[in-house]
C-alpha cells in the first residue's frame, strides 16, 4: 500500500488522544454562579478584593461586550456558543491566596508534577545550573497557585505576579498599563476577558535592568464547564530585557471548554520583550468532539524607540485556535518578530497569524509561519502587514509554509498587505507542500520507521522556529510536535 | 547471498518484471545492465520494498529469508541498502543528524545499543575523508543543493556507515564527471569485502572499467537474457543491446 494511502487510513483511525495532559485533579471547588451577569462580575471582583476602579473598568467592558457580536470573518466553523452556560470563576476552596506552597492544595501541586512543571524552588535550585532557572507562576483555573522565585526577582527589581496581587498592590501601574494596547472595546473575546478575567501574570521590569532568569506562566483548566480567561500584562521598562514563557494544558472532555485570553507587552525605549508560547490545550477527539476553543488576543506595543518585541509561538492544541499575536511598531527603529508554528490533527481548526503594524519610521518586522496540517484538520495563516503614511523605510519580510500529510487536511494561507507609504518595502514569500511518497521511501529506505522518518522530516521543517525557542522550551517542543503528529503518518 | 526466483512484478497493470531468475553470491560484484526500460531499476526498487509495486509470484531471499513480506525499514536493518539514481531531499535536516537517525534506527531494530557521539563522530569523519567530503557538508541540509557529485557521494557515504550486507547501485555513474566517478568507485571498491555483495545497475561500460564486476547479467523485457564474466560488458559496449532488441522482434 503506498505510504500516502496508509497515511490517510491510519489517520482515519486516528485517536487524537494520545493526549497525555488528560487526567483530571480532584479539588473542591468554589465557583461563581453559571453564566454572566453583573452580579457575576461583582462576584470576581469582590473575590480579587478589587478596588472600585477595577471593578468599574470590568462593568463598562460588560455594557460594551453586550452590545457586540461574535467575529465570523476567520476560517472556523463551530457551534454556537452559550455564554450563560459557563461558570467566569472557580478556583480551589479555603485556599484563595497561599502565602507558601505548604498552604497549597497537594492534589494541586501533584498535578504540576505531572505535567512537570517545578514549583519549588528548593528542588530548582538543587538540581538546576543557575543560569538555567525559571521562575514560574502557576494558574490553576482562576487563580494563580504559587508563584516562585519571587523574593529573588524582587532584588534585581523585577515584579512578576498574579495580576490580581499587582491590582492591590501596584494599581498605578497597572492602571497606566492596563488596556493601552487591547483597549476594552477592542473585539468581542478581548471585551469579554476584560470584563471577566480572573488571573494570569503581571511583570514588570526597571529601566535598564535585564531580567535575571526566564519568567514562565503554566495555565491549566480543569474545572468543567469553566471559561478561562487569563490577562497577562508585561511592560519593559527603557532598555530592559525579559523573556518569558507560557504553557498550558487542560483535561480530556467532552464538551467544548472556552478559553479568552488577552496578553498585553509593552516595550518602551531601547526595551526587548521575548515572548514564547507552547499552546498545548486539549484538541478535542478523533471525531472533532470536546477541545478548547482558544480565541485569544496578544498584542505587543514598541512604545519606545528601538524596541524590539518577540513573539514565538508553537501551536499543537486547542480544538480551535483564533490567535494573532501581533506588534504595533510605534517607536522608530522598532522591531517585531513573529515565528509560528502550527500543528493541526484530527479535527482541530487553527486560523492563526499575526499583524505587524508600521507606525514609526525605518521600522522592520519579520514573519516565519509554519503551518502542519494532518488528518482531517484545517490550518490558516492569516496575516496582515501594514505601514501608516509616516512609516518612512518601513520593511518586512514574510514565510509561509505550509506542510500536509494526507489528503484530507487543508493549509490556506491569507496574507494581507496594506502600504500608504511609497518607501516601504514588503516581501512576502509562500510555499505548500507534501511529505512525498519518495522522501517516505528514502528515509525508512534507510532503516528508519514511517513513525521516524515523518517526525524527522517534519522537524527539517520546523527547524527555523524551533531555533527561537529557549532551549529546554525547544527540546519540548519538539516532542510535543512528535506526539500530536502520532497516529497522522502511516 | 541474494536469491531472486521467478520474480513477476507488475505497477499500474503494467508487467515490467516476467519471471526473473538472479543470484548473487556473497563477495560478489554483479553488474546488471540493460536498454532503458527494460526494468533494472524496477528490480532495485522492489528489493528494496518501494510500495508501488505488485509482486505477483516469485521470491527474494536474503541469505535464505524471503525479504518480501518486510518493510522497506525492516529490509534495510536485514542489511538491503540502495544507493538512489536520484538522492531525495530532505530540507532542514541536517546530513549528520540524518546519518545519526539511520544508523541508531538500524541498531535499534537489530537489538543493539545505539552509538555513542564521540563514536559516531569518528566513524562519520573517517568514512567522510576516504570519499572527499567536506565536513561542511555533513553541515548542510541532507541533499539540498548538493551538486550531482556531492549527492552520489552522500549515498556512499551512507553505503558505508550502515554497513549493508547487500549494495544495489542504481545507476551511480549517472550525472557524474570523471572525478566524482573515480571518487564514488574507490569509496565502493574500499568496501568490497567476503561478506557484502554488490547488484551494480548501468546503461554503460564506463563505471565498469572502475568498479570491476564478477559477473555481467543482461537484462531485457523484465528478465535475466545473458550472463557471463566482466567481458560481456565489453561485448555489450561494442554491440549495443541491437541483438536483444531483434530476438524480442523475432
């Protein structure tokens, strides 16, 4: 049987499950009432311990949200979805803010070591060179769980925290920061987070200090029926330096869980910001049946001069995905960078790109989007590149490739292109193809196995990105696009 | 030792191998050689396992097992090794890490332990230096940009670090000057050993003149028509295939 025909049955007999972030944590829970209401959104903020300005913010972005529709331009399709039936808040009951990891809940805590995420420090610093440490903060649901290395990072500066901690404790500066690069009225999930968002990570980095060790936030739903709905904001103060990273996972379920995130970066002068994603949520079954919708908002703002802002991003879950981490190059000299790669099996649904907005003058962006699609998946790249009349030398240069196994699968590639400025110069490249018969033949030719010679191949593929990650990120990385690919090849 | 009985092969309902009767001795060098289209690289191809083909009766046996019902993978771990006419591409990996991932697949799939990198190493940079390959193309992508030359060099190189019991070369001498010739016959000729034998498929007597083979077969209409010693191949080189073409007329 050709290797392209055994290919597509093997597909078809795909179980996407090979998810292996799929138990669930038992943990007594404390929810907000289902579905959304002024009162629910009381609700969050009086369990935050807002203060009134934030909880007006929340119920202005609620009357905005109410008077809005859900987008239909992007290349997914779903059924309808029932915002009255999900519950905006839960989080693990007695425990609303731990002072140490002792206070934490240990089912919660076993559940990070199996996803092997280190929470303490201790064990970190044992075993761990110290230039390789991470500090994490972990978001279980609602509420973030622990956040370590804290003191540490407090020393060069640094603050990264619960955003719900730095509202209480630096309300300033996050109310000089909060929604000045996704205003509330921005789009239909972004109005909704701000309304509803319950927690993720705020940082925030001096001027001129660069921040000692990774910043990494893993997000994990696992309560049923919830929404999670996570602000992240990361301002980098004139000539500073922060890399961060953020993982998430969720458990195997039947029905459709929402995820609505909004990450905001803000790079002022001289600043860099490198921003690194594993997208690892559950994608649903075989048969398109559960998965996270992931609609998600990130947008990165080079305020200042010579700024530089980094989106790297590898995209394996989600039963669909609606993510377009974009940067506005709005100091002169600014640079923005969006690497991607997107893995798409089963059924999942990924439109995904970037926007890169030339504002500023002699302002460079670069895109390299990797798109794989296998089984019956589809997978867009959807991209727009922009320069305002006053981006005199505005440049970019764009790739897009896209990958397919199988014959049932669909890559799209949707690039928008807009210059009012006669000194821009754009270059857009594309290229699709297919794991061929012949390269098959080759590699297991060789001894290795249609399993190998695939995840070798794909790898040759993915190369440029991978490269951008943080090496221990890389490493997962491409494990991960190994796993998610099990079952596609023949 | 290679056995090949009555091997009918057909692709598309097209009969391209009728009946093929072959063996080749261990230690052998055996030159098969034949008019276009008359199946020599169908014969390496269904060796090897390409799975377009349909073998509809005969055998294969690779010292006594019958190698058809394997995996092209599991035929090259049993020590089948095929140098391409036309080496594939593979952009972004590099040539080391695919040598590296070919050659600890094999070991796995023979029940041994996979190679250390320091050992791997040595034997890549000593096998790489007998067949004049740069190490900064060990560096590049596997075959992608590599001139005609640099890839048949790469097939040998391969050839050598699997330490395949049973070399078919598919054409070889096809796209090569007269250097890279002289290189790629040295590099096969250092790895004529008693234990690994040699299926060398040519249009011409060129590459024989550097790669002396044992025996001749000539190939015609899907079948072995003629065997001898090196000196059919001069025949050959004299005469043209003409009289094979006539005894099919007739």
């Amino acid at each position: 049987m050709p290797a392209v025909q055994e290919t597509i049955d093997q597909v078809r007999l795909i179980d996407v499950d090979q998810y292996k972030y799929g138990f669930e944590t038992e943990v007594e829970m404390e929810k907000s009432p289902k579905g959304l209401s002024e009162d629910v959104i009381r609700f969050i903020s009086a369990k935050k311990g807002e203060p009134e300005w934030m909880l007006q913010w929340r119920l202005d972005a609620y009357k905005r949200w109410q008077t809005m529709q859900e987008p239909n331009w992007a290349r997914v399709s779903y059924d309808k979805i029932d915002y009255n039936e999900i519950y905006y808040y839960a989080a693990p009951k007695n425990n609303p803010a731990p002072k140490s990891l002792d206070e934490v809940d240990p089912e919660i805590l076993r559940t990070y070591e199996k996803l092997g995420i280190p929470l303490r420090e201790q064990e970190i610093l044992a075993g761990v060179e110290p230039e390789r440490r991470v500090a994490v903060d972990a978001v279980f649901d609602s509420v973030s769980v622990a956040t370590t290395f804290k003191e540490e990072l407090k020393k060069a500066g640094v603050i990264f925290m619960p955003i719900s901690e730095a509202i209480r404790e630096y309300p300033d500066l996050v109310k000089q920061y909060l929604g000045t690069v996704v205003p509330v009225t921005d789009n239909f999930f972004a109005t909704l987070n701000s309304a509803v968002f319950t927690d993720g990570s705020f940082v925030y980095v001096p001027p001129g200090v660069r921040c000692p060790m990774e910043l990494s936030t893993y997000f994990r739903i696992n309560e049923k029926n919830t929404g999670q709905f996570e602000r992240t904001l990361i301002i980098a103060d004139k000539g500073s330096y922060v890399s961060y990273l953020e993982g998430c996972t969720a458990p195997k379920r039947d029905e459709n869980q929402l995820h609505a995130a909004v990450v905001e970066l803000i790079a002022l002068d001289d600043a860099e910001i490198k921003y690194s994603t594993v997208q690892n949520w559950y994608p649903g079954d075989a048969q398109g049946k559960g998965g996270i919708y992931n609609f998600v908002t990130k947008r990165g703002d080079c305020r200042g001069k010579n700024s530089v802002i980094t989106w790297t991003q590898v995209e394996t879950g989600s039963a669909i995905t609606w993510k377009y981490p974009s940067c506005i190059l709005r100091g002169d000299n600014s640079r923005g960078e969006f690497y991607s790669i997107a893995v798409s099996n089963g059924m999942q649904q990924v439109d995904s790109g970037t926007k890169m907005i030339h504002l500023g003058k002699n302002t460079t962006s670069r895109i390299i989007s990797k798109g794989i699609a296998a089984g019956r998946s589809e997978n867009t790249y959807r991209g727009l590149v922009s320069a305002h009349r006053k981006a005199t030398g505005a440049r970019n240069f764009t790739n897009c490739d896209s990958l397919l196994i199988g014959n049932e699968c669909g890559a799209h590639t949707v690039p928008y292109i807009e210059s009012k400025n006669a000194t821009a110069v754009f270059e857009h490249e594309a290229t699709t193809s297919k794991i061929s018969e012949d390269q098959m033949f080759y590699c297991q030719q060789r001894g290795l196995s249609d399993e190998e010679a695939t995840a070798l191949i794909v790898n040759g593929f993915v190369k440029d990105v991978l490269q951008q990650l943080p090496m221990e990120f890389a490493v997962e990385a491409q494990k991960l696009i190994s796993i998610s690919l099990e079952g596609s090849v023949g | 030792m290679l056995e090949i009985k009555n091997l009918v092969v057909q692709i598309e309902d097209k009969r391209i191998l009728n009946g093929l009767n072959l063996t080749v001795n261990n230690g052998e060098v055996a030159a098969i050689m034949g008019p276009n289209g008359s199946g020599k690289s169908t014969l390496s191809y269904v060796i090897a396992g390409k799975e377009d083909y349909e073998v509809l009766d005969g055998e294969i046996l690779l010292d006594g097992e019958n190698i058809l019902e394997m995996g092209p993978d599991e035929r090259a771990a049993a020590g089948v090794f095929l140098a391409f006419q036309y080496p594939l591409e593979i952009p972004g990996v590099a040539s080391m890490t695919f040598l590296k991932a070919a050659m600890n697949a094999q070991l796995k799939a023979r029940g041994e332990s996979e190679l250390s990198t320091p050992d791997f190493i040595k034997r890549v940079n000593a096998a790489a230096a007998q067949l004049e390959i740069p190490k900064d193309m060990l560096k590049r992508a596997l075959n992608v940009g590599f001139s005609g030359g640099e890839k048949k060099r790469m097939e040998i190189l391969q050839m050598a670090l699997l330490r395949s019991s049973f070399c078919i070369l598919d054409e070889t001498d096809s796209g090569l000057d007269i250097d890279a010739l002289r290189i790629v016959s040295e590099g096969v000729n250092a790895l004529r050993s008693p234990d690994r034998s040699f299926l060398v498929i040519t249009h011409y007597q060129r590459l024989l003149n550097h790669i002396v083979p044992d025996t001749v077969h000539v190939m015609h209409s899907g079948r072995i028509v003629r065997s001898g010693g090196k000196e059919l191949a001069l025949e050959l080189e004299a005469n043209g295939y003409a009289d094979y073409r006539e005894s099919e007329a007739a």
